[in-house]
C-alpha cells in the first residue's frame, strides 16, 4: 500500500504503519490538549495507541491461523480506521474460512479476559462505550470496554467484517462459494442501509461505517464472481500475444514511435536474448519526455519492480500479483524463460465479462 512504511518484521510478517495514522494521532493529541491540557493528550495518545496494539494482534490472530493452512500474510498495514492483514488468499475449505475470520475476535476476547482479571472487574459488568473518552475513566476499563466493542463490531455478519466471513463460510456448506458470497453481500448491505438511516437520526459515525460496509461488501462479491468465472483458467488464455517491445538499447524516441504506431500503453524492455528487463508505461514516458527529452535512454525511465509470471500460472493468482504490485501489465514467460505475453488489466476485464456470458448462457 502507498505511502506505509516498515516499522518491524514479527514472525515473519512486516508490520507497516500508513502515513495518515500519524495525522490522526496529532488530532486525536490536539483534541486531548484543548479538553484538559498536556497531561490529556498524552492520555489520550497513550490510549489510541494501546488499543491499535489490541488491532495488531488481532490481525496477527488472522495471520497465524492462516499460515496453519499454508496461507502466507504479506503485511499487516495500520490505517486511521483500523488494521489490514493482507493474506495471499483467503482459505478455499468453508471450516478453514470459519477459523481464520475468528482468530481475530479470539484475541481481543482473551485481551479482554485477562484485562477483566487483572483490574478485578468480575463486579463491574461491562462499560458504557461513552466511558472510552473519559480520561477520568481508569486506562485498563477503557481498553477492557475497546476489546468488547471491537469483538462485537467485528462479528457484525457484514463484509468486510469477520462475521460476514463466518457468514459466507457457513453458508458455503451448503451450496458454492459464489452463491454463499452473493447472499453475504446482501445481508451487509441490508445492514449497511439499516446503519444509514440510523445514521441521519442518531450517530453520523454510523454513516461512514455504512459506507465502509456497503462498499466492502460489493467488492467481495465481485472478487468471489471473478473467482468463479476465473476458475482452472491459466494466464495463457488471458494474455495479449500481439504486442511491441523495446531493445533496452532505444530511445525515448523510439518508444514513442512505438507508441504512435500501436495501440499499446505499457512495452515490455527486453534485452538481445529476449530476457525483460523491465515495462516502459505511456505515463512515464510522456513525463520523462517532458523532462529529459526524445534522446533519454528507456532504460532509465522503465519500471524494473515489475514481476514476471508463467503462461501456466492460474488466472486468479496472477491478477492477485497485479493488484499487489499496482503493475500496468505483467510480462508473461514461457516455460523456457522466453516472452510470450503480456498480462493487462483491460484483458483481463474482457476475459471476465467474455467468461460471465458464457456462464449466463450455459445456465
């Protein structure tokens, strides 16, 4: 994700914070100070950052019972509005789905537990949410209070929430994995309108996270329809075979003659042996003209942290590497290390919508 960077690497998982965190650390600090000076930011700084400690081991929850099924997770990216654990894929098996999605709420009912022991809470019943913003209010009650909250938002049975996974893999026992999606999505949007209007009479908090819902559930059904249409299908039946490359020895000159002549955006650098260097886009090309002119080498100016993938790779998991790299195209190899084609995402809109009529037709 743009704009995060490393702060660690625990268990073998990069822990990144997102650079707008910090804007709401000197808000949430602003806000502490003009209600009760130094010592109420610092309190409520110390507060907000304890309880995203709660949200980055709830996502290490997700990450580790993931890796119990194979699944790798690249990151864990903190953001203003929570934490992302970014897993190479979700499980395929419903029961695997139903364990992943609840190792995160997991962790926060334990957080909570032993939270609820060491402050000698048996008594006390659980806290109001309107304790969380007063300082006067002990820092362990208000973290025992967050760690409720969170389990309970986060088993709302709404995408992209955990309950809306436990949803879907539920669902998914009894019929197939896009249909069970389908009807998840629904009910979080169901949920999502049902916040909305709450929202407009009550809490305008409740707004955005109808936003959040609404939104999140739609791109998981179309991820779930894409993973359906797509599935078995290889990169080779997705890929453009009749493109133009550039010699790593051309000009800026020459690429935009490339340009000119075809329709292409993104051209693949290959060297005399055919192996690729890396992809000069339209949108580099045109800045570094501005900038340096016709004669500029493209070697300079091409993006070189783009990978490659083979002609055989499943369809899916290539376009799951696009999305990771925010690549324009993806050089695709055969099995001898040799350019065959390239992997783009105008293609692979077109193989989707060429594969859902299909799938209309047949049923």
């Amino acid at each position: 994700m743009r704009w995060s960077f490393n702060v660690g690497r625990i268990a073998g998982i990069d822990i990144k914070i997102h650079a707008t965190f910090f804007l709401l650390l000197a808000w949430i600090g602003f806000v502490f100070y003009r209600q009760g000076g130094t010592s109420a930011a610092i309190d409520g700084l110390l507060f907000v950052l304890l309880i995203f400690l709660c949200v980055v081991l709830h996502e290490f929850g997700h990450a580790l019972a993931a890796r119990r099924y194979g699944i790798k997770t690249h990151d864990i990216t903190l953001l203003p509005i929570g934490g992302l654990a970014r897993l190479e894929k979700m499980p395929d098996k419903p029961g695997e789905e139903i364990v992943v999605a609840l190792a995160g709420p997991a962790v926060n009912v334990v957080i909570a537990a032993v939270l609820w022991v060491a402050m000698g809470l048996f008594a006390a019943g659980i806290p109001n949410p309107e304790m969380m913003e007063q300082t006067r209010t002990p820092l362990l009650v208000r973290l025992f209070a967050v760690n409720i909250w969170l389990v309970l938002f986060n088993m709302i049975p709404a995408f992209p929430m955990d309950g809306g996974r436990v949803l879907r893999a539920i669902l998914g026992m009894r019929m197939n994995y896009a249909r069970a999606t389908q009807i998840a999505a629904s009910v979080g949007q169901g949920i999502a309108f049902i916040f909305f209007i709450i929202g407009l009479w009550w809490n305008p908090m409740l707004l955005l996270i109808a936003v959040f819902i609404y939104f999140g559930a739609s791109s998981e059904a179309a991820l779930a329809q894409m993973r359906t249409i797509s599935r078995d299908l290889r990169v080779s039946a997705a890929m453009v075979t009749q493109f133009q490359s550039l010699p790593l020895h051309a000009t800026l000159n020459d690429a935009v003659e490339a340009l000119l002549r075809t329709s292409q955006h993104e051209f693949p650098v290959t060297d005399e042996l055919g192996k690729v260097h890396g992809i000069l886009t339209r949108d580099d090309m045109i800045a570094a003209l501005r900038k340096s002119g016709a004669e500029m080498p493209v070697a300079q100016v091409m993006r070189t942290d783009i990978p490659s993938v083979p002609e055989t790779m499943l369809f899916d998991r290539a376009f799951a590497v696009m999305q990771e790299c925010r690549c324009p195209a993806l050089p695709v190899l055969d099995s001898a290390g040799g350019l065959v084609g390239l992997f783009t995402p105008e293609n692979v809109g077109e193989m989707i919508m060429v594969q859902s009529a299909i799938g209309s037709r047949s049923r």
